[in-house]
C-alpha cells in the first residue's frame, strides 16, 4: 500500500523555498531512491513517526549514533538537566574530562584528544597535525572513504558524493586536492607503490577501518595491520577514522575488534548520543603539538558543549556499564536481519550481504564487494525499487546504496521478523518487474 505522505509533501514543498534542494544535507534527499521524503516528527526506541503518523522500524539511526534507541531515558534527562544550567558557556566544564576518561577506557591508543563539533572538524584536524608532526604534504586516503567535506577529502570520496555519482566537489581548486592520493581499498600493493613513488612525503594514511561509506565493506585479512607495518617503516602515521564504527562494532571500536592500534583516532555519532560532536586523539607526544602548547592551530568557540557533552557521557557510560549485554545482543540481532533479508532475496534477486557486528548493507550485485568499485557494480534501480518498498512496509533503511545500515538495541525480533517479512514481499515484486539481468 502506498504510503500517505500528505503533509511530508507539504513540508517538502515549502523547505525547496528555503534550502537547496530542500535539505541541510544533500544525503538527506531522496533522489537516489525516488518518491517522496518523509519528514520526521519523533522518534521512541526502534521506531520513527513521520508528520503522518506513519512509523518506521529504523534501520538508520541518524546516521549511526542512535546504538541505544531513540529518546533512551538516560540521554534524555542527562540532556535536560544539562540545558537547565544553560546551552553553552564558551568555557571548560568538568564534564569535557568526564567524557574524555570513558573514551580513554575504551581506546587505550587515546592518551590524550580533543572535542570538536563534527566528525569533518575531527578529521581535518588530525591530518593537519600529522602534516605539522611529520614534515610532510601528502595523504593516502580510499576511494569510497568519506572523511567528511574538506577540500582536501572529496577527492573519490564515499557517501554522498558516490549517491550522486560526483567524482569529487566544484569549488575545489586542484591544488587542495594535489596532495591527497587516493587509493582501492583492500590493496596493499597499491599502498606499497604509493610510498615508493613517494618516498618520505606522505605524512598519513587515513581510512575507514571498516568502510561504511560505500556501503558495509569489511577490511579483508592481513589487510589493516599491513597498513600499519607500512606507516612504521616509512615514519607516517596511520589515522583510524572511527565516526562510525566507534562504540559501533566493539566498544573500542574497529581497533579493538582487529587488535590495531593506529597514531590517531577520529570519533563521532556515538559518542554524541546523537548530539552534534566529534574528538580526535591519540599519544600525548602528538596531540601536544596542538595549541596552546604547540604551534598547529585548532578551535571551536562550542568544542565540548555541555549538552553533547552530558549526552555522551550517558551513552559512552551505558554501553561500558554493560558492554557484556550489548554487543552480543546488537550481534545476533544484526546476523537476523542481515542473513534473514539475504535468504529472502534467494535466487530471484541476487544480493550479496557484508556485515560488521551492528552495520551492514545489502548491495544489489551476485559479486563480492570489497572495495568501491565492487560496490559501484551493484544495480541502483533496484535497490530503489528495493527501498520504495520497504519504505511502504513501514521500514526506514539509508536512501543511498552506498550507505551502510545500523541497529540497535531497541530492536526486536518481532521487528526482525516484520522486516524479513517486508523484504520477502518486496523482492517478488522487483523479481516479477524485471529479468535478473537487469
């Protein structure tokens, strides 16, 4: 049954007056997938209501952080209690060091960071520090990495920017992209003949230790720790960019999980509890480069506000309170869905499934995907076909195949069987529209 979309279509309308495209995010728009895009008035739990009173199991979680439900009780009044003393001082406050010692307990590899607004400030900053630490211009990055939108980064970047097919940004000068090489992932010789070319220039290596940005793509074996081999030799540093898989797929996130330690390390989504922030850290030998003690520069007037602060605190707190709970549920939960949709799609529609603990993407192709370019040979059409359906089913998955899904502990396994259940019906429905050819 279509979904009634009445005052969504409303909002919409009156939002394309006011912002680009409609959005404040270009990821947010539904082009990729067509159809109207439902805006969101609540959310509880595992579920989200539209502005018509539609509800959707939520499979997004705004992008990751929402590990523990929407409006999780604990987040909530941390987050009032905090507002009631005010937004924002522009001043250090005792919970900044609060939040930084549970994100010390969960990475050892963090001696010392600091807080930023955004996972696009954390990034850019570290590698403007490994740059003044290491003497060096270059970085390596992975095509289908999103490291956010500094110039520097859009360079065969993930996200967005592969959900709208851009292979990089206008109003980006060539010469800000220069330095930035950008690489397959899962290629180890490809590394190798980078640093050769490069000798003694390439201050870092940044990457998503398990791409999310592309869709779900797992590091293959031998594949992280030869990346961190390779950055010892040749004295750069190996950043682990952790905005989505920190407190994700391992309370310590991806490191712990691979047992890597890298030089820095970039959080967000989580660590916000939904909130708006991010950090970057690691030894205090580095990260004591940065001002007011060294001479690399970095600021933000809100860095640290007292409300994501408190959020995060109440976040960061349960999952290291009971990690011994959440990780083996967010576990079996995640194999559900994920192996549950992929049986159901059988030989009809050929998928092939990557999982992570709690992030996953079904992409539309019989291959394996283990880089981009994997990822790019996935059919689009159909999973927007696949999307509008599930949509309708009451089911809320990221508009974009090249975005990786997410659950939490809210979820149920009735929801589970509910979302089996849509995805049944909707792969019939692709299957009798078009040849497996397609």
């Amino acid at each position: 049954m279509p979904l009634v979309l009445t005052r969504s279509a409303a909002l919409q309308q009156r939002a394309e007056k006011l912002f680009p495209g409609g959005v404040n995010s270009p990821v947010r728009a539904f082009r990729a997938v067509g159809g109207e895009p439902p805006f969101i008035e609540r959310g509880e739990g595992a579920y989200l209501w539209d502005a018509d009173g539609n509800r959707y199991i939520d499979y997004f979680g705004s992008w990751g952080p929402m590990i523990l439900g929407h409006a999780f009780p604990p987040v909530v009044e941390a987050i009032q209690q905090a507002a009631a003393r005010s937004a924002s001082f522009g001043a250090s406050t005792a919970a900044e060091g609060d939040l930084a010692e549970l994100v010390q307990f969960a990475y050892p590899s963090i001696e010392k960071m600091r807080f930023v607004s955004s996972g696009t400030e954390a990034t850019m900053s570290a590698i403007r520090l490994a740059r003044a630490f290491t003497g060096r211009k270059y970085i390596v990055k992975f095509e289908g990495c999103y490291h956010g939108h500094a110039d520097g980064l859009l360079v065969k970047a993930g996200s967005g920017v592969a959900t709208f097919g851009i292979p990089g940004s206008a109003g980006v000068p060539e010469e800000a992209a220069h330095f930035t090489l950008a690489l397959p992932f899962n290629d180890v010789p490809a590394v190798e003949t980078a640093f050769e070319k490069h000798r003694d220039h390439i201050a870092c290596i940044i990457v998503e230790p398990i791409v999310g940005n592309a869709g779900c793509i797992p590091p293959a074996p031998g594949y992280l720790e030869a990346l961190r081999a390779l950055t010892k030799k040749r004295g750069s540093l190996l950043i682990f960019d952790e905005v989505m898989t920190g407190f994700r797929v391992a309370l310590g996130g991806a490191q712990e999980l691979y047992g890597i330690r890298p030089d820095l390390t970039t959080l967000g989504k989580i660590l916000g509890g939904g909130l708006p922030v991010g950090a970057f850290g690691g030894p205090a030998h580095i990260m004591d480069q940065l001002a007011p003690l060294g001479p690399v520069y970095q600021a933000g007037t809100l860095s640290g506000n007292p409300l994501a602060m408190a959020a995060g605190i109440a976040t960061v707190g349960h999952l290291r309170d009971h990690r011994a709970e959440v990780y083996p549920k967010l576990e079996k939960l995640s194999a559900a869905v994920a192996d549950g949709v992929a049986a159901a799609a059988e030989v009809e529609v050929p998928l092939t499934t990557n999982r992570v603990g709690a992030m996953f993407t079904w992409f539309f192709t019989p291959d394996p995907v283990t880089d981009y370019a994997g990822a790019a040979r996935s059919s689009i059409d159909r999973f927007a076909a696949f999307h509008r359906a599930m949509l309708s089913a009451g089911v809320w998955l990221p508009p974009s195949q090249f975005e990786a899904a997410f659950l939490g502990t809210a979820h149920t396994d009735a929801d589970i069987a509910q979302t089996v259940d849509a995805a049944r019906q909707a792969f019939a429905a692709i299957a009798s529209k078009a040849g497996p050819e397609e």
